[in-house]
C-alpha cells in the first residue's frame, strides 16, 4: 500500500509499529539486524574472504600487551567460559527454584541453544584460528563463531531481558555490557580469534537469545509477572 501524499517514511514505520506493537517491532528488529550481520560476515568466512580489519586490530592488540596485560585478559577469557558456564548452571538451577518455569524456560533454551549452535556454525564454517604470534593461551578448535563471545554475550542477554521489568535493569546492562566487551577484547588480545570471528559470536548470540525471547514472553508476557485469573499464560 504506497504512503499517502504528504506523509514522510518514518510516518509510514511509525504507522507500522502502532498497528502491531512497538514491543514486537523492536524484537523484530533486534533479531534480523544481528542475523543479518552474521549472514554477511558468515559469507565472507565461507569463501575464505579477508577482512580489513581483522590483522590490523590483531597487531594493535599484540603491540599493547604487557605482563599485566596478560595476566588481566587471561582471567577475563576464563570468566568469559568457565566463568559464564558456572553462572549459567547457577541460573537454570536458581529459576525453578524459584518457581519461575517461564523464566527457567527462557534461560536453559537461550544458553543450551546458544551452546549448540556455536558447536554446528564452527564445524559449518571450519575457519582456522589466527597465527600471527605464538598465542599464551593457544586454542586447536575451529575459529568462527567465537564460543567466548557467543556464551558470554548469550548470558548477558538472558540476564538483561529477565531484569529489565525490575529496578536492576541499568546495574544489570551497564555490568553486562562491560562484561561482553571485555570477553571479546581478551579473545582479540590472546591472539586466539580474529575480530570478525567476536562479531559473528556476538551477532549469533543476539538473534538467537532475542528469538527465544520472544517465543517464550510473547503477546503480553513479561518475565516476573504472574498473570491475573483468565490472562492469557
């Protein structure tokens, strides 16, 4: 249906997300965007393309390092998966628990996809890790989607969405987002993924944890909100 005469493009998207929701919009949104970058970085892995900021912020990387460096995004990168597999457990765990089978569904599905998935894409794309310098913490697994950036990002997104109807919402996303960053700095730092490989685990993280949100919390769900007698569950 063309946009009546007078009435600008964002008139026509805000026209759009009124009808079906700004919430649906927005979930939208951030599921296709993350899985849009992650085709168009997949594609480049898969025929073996380059990226031209892959080396250059590799070598940035190497040029800082120092002992204290080291030492610092070494305990990072173990926070970033041994650290985020302990706190998933301790979340799965904590949930039912607590009698929130909702929530509970949300986490296990979102953490334990997000886990297989990355397991399938890097098998899929079979992309070597970099070897620019002999790397102090060295990796023999496939490179691309990093399972670093991936879990830690999929964990910080759990935690967001679940927190974000309460009062810890910024506490929550401003500790979380440093979180995500600094695990995908530390893989950059090691030596033991390339830039490209911390995006794509970033943007599958995304779209998965989103898309799962959305089935679980869809219509007029939200985490921590029992529904009133004759509300739709």
């Amino acid at each position: 249906m063309p946009p009546e005469p007078g009435v600008s493009g964002a008139g026509v998207v805000g026209r759009v997300l009124r009808r079906i929701g700004w919430r649906t919009g927005l979930l939208f949104v951030a599921i296709l965007l993350p899985l849009w970058g992650f085709a168009e970085l997949g594609e480049e892995v898969h025929e073996a393309e380059s990226f031209v900021f892959d080396q250059p912020l590799l070598l940035r990387a190497r040029a800082a390092s120092g002992p204290w460096l080291d030492q610092a995004f070494l305990a990072i990168s173990w926070a970033g998966y041994q650290g985020v597999i302990i706190a998933d457990v301790l979340l799965i765990m904590a949930l039912p628990a607590l009698r929130r089978w909702r929530e509970a569904t949300f986490a296990g599905v979102a953490v334990i996809g997000s886990a297989l998935l990355n397991v399938g894409t890097k098998q899929l794309f079979g992309r070597a890790r970099p070897s620019l310098w002999p790397s102090i913490s060295p990796q023999d697994t496939f490179s691309f989607p990093s399972a670093h950036a991936m879990g830690s990002m999929t964990l910080v997104l759990v935690l967001v969405l679940l927190a974000w109807g309460t009062r810890w919402r910024w506490p929550v996303l401003l500790l979380s987002v440093l979180f995500g960053l600094s695990v995908g700095v530390s893989r950059i730092y090691l030596g033991v993924h390339y830039p490209s490989d911390v995006l794509g685990g970033w943007a599958a993280a995304m779209a998965w944890t989103v898309g799962v949100y959305a089935a679980v919390f869809s219509g007029l769900r939200r985490p921590w909100r029992t529904p009133q007698v004759g509300a739709p569950r």
